[in-house]
C-alpha cells in the first residue's frame, strides 16, 4: 500500500475510535442514543425554505444529518440534511445551557440528529433556524467521505448506495424521478381501466423472451426452479380469465452480461389489453410517453448528452424491411433464398449462424446498421417470424408478424405484439423454438404446455407490449448507465 493511502487508512482508523469511545462515554452517563424510538420532526428543511415568510419568527422540528458544525466558542454554525434538502442551524451555549452546548460541540459529522427553534435570517441572508434545543438521535460511528469533494469513486457509489445518496443530492434527485415516473404511469394505465396484478417470479418454464433464466432448486418439492425472465405468458393467463385489461411492473431475471443499458435483475412492464390490437399498443405507448414526460419533466422534450428527442410530435413508423434498406441499402423484399440472403450478409460483413434463416439474417442487418440510428421516437414494425414465437402473423405479408419495437436514443424502449392466440400454431412455434435450443441457442423457449391448454380454452384478440423501465427513467433523468437508476444494482462479490 502507497505510504499516502497507509497513512489515511491509519488517520480514518483513529477518528473511528474516537467516535467509538464518545459512544461509549455517552452509554456510561445512561444517554443511549440508539434507545430513542421517535421524533417529533414537524417540518423539512425544504418546506421552511419554499415558504420561508410564513415560517420566519415560527417555531419549527426538525431533524436529519448533521452534515457540517463550525464551533466558534459560545456560539456554533451547523448544516442538517433530511430527505428534501438542508438547512444551516445557530446553535450558542445562551440558549442550549453549558452542558447541552458541550454535548453539541462533541458531536460529529454524520451523527443524526433533531432541532427545535425558530425560522431567523442570519446577518449573512443565510435562512436558518436558531436552535432552542438539540437532541442525538442516533449516533455516526463511520466517517463520511470529504464533503468537498464528495463521493466520486464509481464502485464505491454503487457497492454503498445509502453513502452515495447522503453526498450527491443529484442521486437523491435521480431515485425520486424514478418513483414519480413509475407513479405516473400507473395513474395512466389506472385511468384507463387496467388492473395492476402479480404473478410468479420463482416459475417452472422460464418463457416469454429470448433470454438464458437463472436456475435455483427448491428443497421442499426437491425440483429445480427458474427465475422468471418475463412477465407475459401469465399475464396472457389472466387474460384468457377475462380480466381483459391487466398490467404488471415488477423484477425479471437474466442471465447475461452487465453493462450500461443491461443488468441481470431489472424492472419490466408489461400490459395485455383484449379487444385490440398491435395498432392499439402503438397509440398507447406514444401517448403514455408524452403524458408521462409532462406531468414528471413539465416537458415532452428530453435532452440526453445533447441530443434533443420530442415526445411532442407524431413518432416516426417504418417496417424492419424499410429501415434496412434506409441505412444499409439492402432490400430484404427483394431476397427470397436462404443463399441470397447468406451471400449478403458476407459482402456487408454480417456474421450469421448455420442455423440462422432470412429472417434472422435480416434481424442481424437491422442489429448491426439501424438500432444506433434510430434517435427520435420511431415504431419499427415488420419483424420477422423466425425471431417472434408469441405473435400473430401479418395475413398480408408471409414470413412477418404483427409487432413493433419503438427505439430512442437508439435503444429498445418496448416491444409489443398482435398476441398469436392461436394454440395449434404456437405449439408449431415452441416445437421450431425446442429445436434452435437443441441445436445450441441457449436463449430459445421451451414448451409451455399449460400456456398452450389456456390458449385451448380461448384468449381473445389481444395486443400485449413490454416496456423496459429502467431505460425510460435512464433517458428522463439523463442518466448514463442503467446502475445510476437502480438503487442496488448488481455487483462482482468483493473476496476478504
């Protein structure tokens, strides 16, 4: 270890034990700060600011971290932070008595604390409260990082969220426009007749996405289980139960690679709708987008890392087939042998599998020239058969399906279908799917053989979509990485 970082670890080691030794100073006087159970904290920080002229002269609760204290011999300056924001405290030994002001003036950066007194303006125009009494509520026994510089160490932030929210108000900011979104799309879809419900995580036949699940065994039936990797084949259930508009937000597992749009855990929306169609599913996702954006940004224009996208006007609609031919200048329409389509892909450098056919080969093209592209709002629909086993099949175009994906910033943003409620051909479906797993696609469906016994029982027409919502709140926040919009986002174990 570089003598520097010895010497710190040696100087954090020393103020840990002298915050030990107060602790232990206070339980030998009988003044346990652990042992309170409540606070009357009345106010916060904020709300005294927002509405100072009604608070000036007011007597006011408060509690919080104690982030700053200047001790300036009868008479101290302090800063507390509680959810909202923070405020600066006057604390002086003419108000609190000698003793109270000596437990004040040993107390530390970090400790908890509550604040009764009165709304004042400091000489200086600081809006404070002037401190009639103050009361440990519980007490920091870790030294907080420097408040100059904060805490900037990535890993650090991650691995210790509750650190990371205390010294970046901006996180704070980021978690709270998180839950006002997610608040607000369930009002939209509430309005709208749909019943939020609950299904499995823990599943015997992880289905409803292309994704390789997590596998856990369950002691008491002593059988594997699967984490679920999607939320659609019981909520399809739910539907053939004629709840007919139903939604779900709610944790799904996969198990791939993490970086800045992907984590292994992650929050999935999902709705059914019967009665409509793929077409439907469009007009609500360009609505609840806009709706949501203005009532949580005051906006439907989102900037991210400068590029400006308008929620405002009418989303951009192309086939997967057109916007191929848009960015890569090949016509998929035009391809019709599995060796055309092979002897493309060659020339424009495409890697294929043996197993793949046209219509994964034309999703390959549409991966490698289009997605990064599709910056504004846009509904690409046309996609082909072979890579959407769950959909109905476009009547009008042989080898396409009905349903979209819309795309920002050049990111999947949902994923919607015409739901196939055809049982005789999704049983067709899982059989080609069993055979890619076989031939080593680890991230094909299984058969789902009471999902196909619900379908026998009969679903309705129904339009379904899925909504990554982890990437909606990265572009409404301006976050850069899927772990800055989850609170405890996957990590590598540290090994003692």
């Amino acid at each position: 270890m570089p003598e520097r970082m010895q010497e710190q670890t040696q100087d954090l080691n020393q103020l840990r034990k002298v915050r030990r030794e107060k602790l232990a100073n206070l339980m030998e006087a009988g003044e346990n700060p652990y042992e309170i159970v409540t606070y009357d904290q009345t106010e916060h920080t904020q709300q005294i600011k927002d509405n100072y002229d009604f608070y000036e002269g007011r007597d006011v609760s408060i509690a919080g971290r104690l982030m700053s204290k200047r001790v300036m011999g009868k008479a101290s300056f302090g800063n507390v932070q509680d959810r909202d924001g923070n405020i600066q405290i006057y604390v002086s030994r003419d108000d609190l008595g000698d003793e109270e002001y000596k437990k004040f003036k040993k107390l530390d950066v970090g400790d908890i604390v509550g604040i009764k007194g009165t709304v004042f303006t400091t000489k200086m125009g600081e809006k404070s409260v002037h401190s009639k009494s103050v009361t440990l509520l519980s007490k920091s026994l870790q030294i907080l990082p420097e408040k100059f510089h904060g805490l900037t160490d990535t890993d650090i932030r991650y691995r210790q969220r509750y650190v990371d929210l205390i010294m970046n108000p901006g996180v704070k900011d980021v978690f709270i426009k998180r839950s006002k979104i997610i608040s607000a799309i369930r009002r939209y879809l509430d309005d709208r007749d749909f019943m939020e419900v609950e299904t499995p995580m823990l599943v015997e036949n992880a289905g409803g996405a292309a994704a390789r699940p997590f596998v856990t065994h369950f002691n008491a039936l002593d059988e594997d289980k699967k984490l679920r990797i999607s939320l659609e084949l019981y909520l399809k259930r739910l539907i053939v139960g004629g709840l007919e508009r139903v939604y779900e937000i709610g944790r799904v597992f996969r198990n791939e690679g993490l970086d800045i749009k992907h984590n292994p855990e992650f929050t999935l929306m999902e709705l059914y709708q019967a009665y409509t169609d793929y077409n439907g599913m469009m007009d609500l996702t360009e609505d609840m987008y806009r709706t949501v954006a203005q009532e949580v940004l005051g906006t439907t224009t989102i900037v991210y890392r400068g590029v400006e996208m308008d929620l405002g006007k009418p989303f951009r609609r192309m086939t997967m087939t057109e916007a191929v031919k848009e960015y890569s200048g090949v016509d998929f329409d035009e391809i019709h042998i599995l060796e055309e389509a092979r002897a493309i892909a060659k020339e424009k450098h495409v890697e294929y599998e043996e197993r793949h056919q046209i219509g994964d080969i034309l999703n390959l093209f549409f991966d490698e020239f289009v997605e990064d592209k599709l910056i504004q709002p846009t509904f690409i629909m046309g996609h082909p058969i072979e890579i959407s086993p769950l959909t109905k099949k476009d009547p009008d175009h042989p080898g396409k399906v009905l349903r979209f994906e819309m795309f920002m910033n050049g990111w999947e943003m949902c994923n919607a279908y015409s739901e196939l409620n055809d049982p005789i051909d999704q049983r067709e479906r899982f059989r080609a799917q069993e055979e890619q797993l076989a031939q080593g696609d680890e991230e094909a469906q299984t058969t789902d053989e009471d999902f196909l016994n619900a379908l026998e029982i009969g679903m309705p027409p129904t339009g379904g979509i899925g909504y990554g919502i982890d990437r909606m709140v990265m572009l409404f926040t301006g976050a850069e990485a899927i772990r800055d919009v989850l609170l405890f986002p996957t990590m590598k174990s540290i090994k003692e």
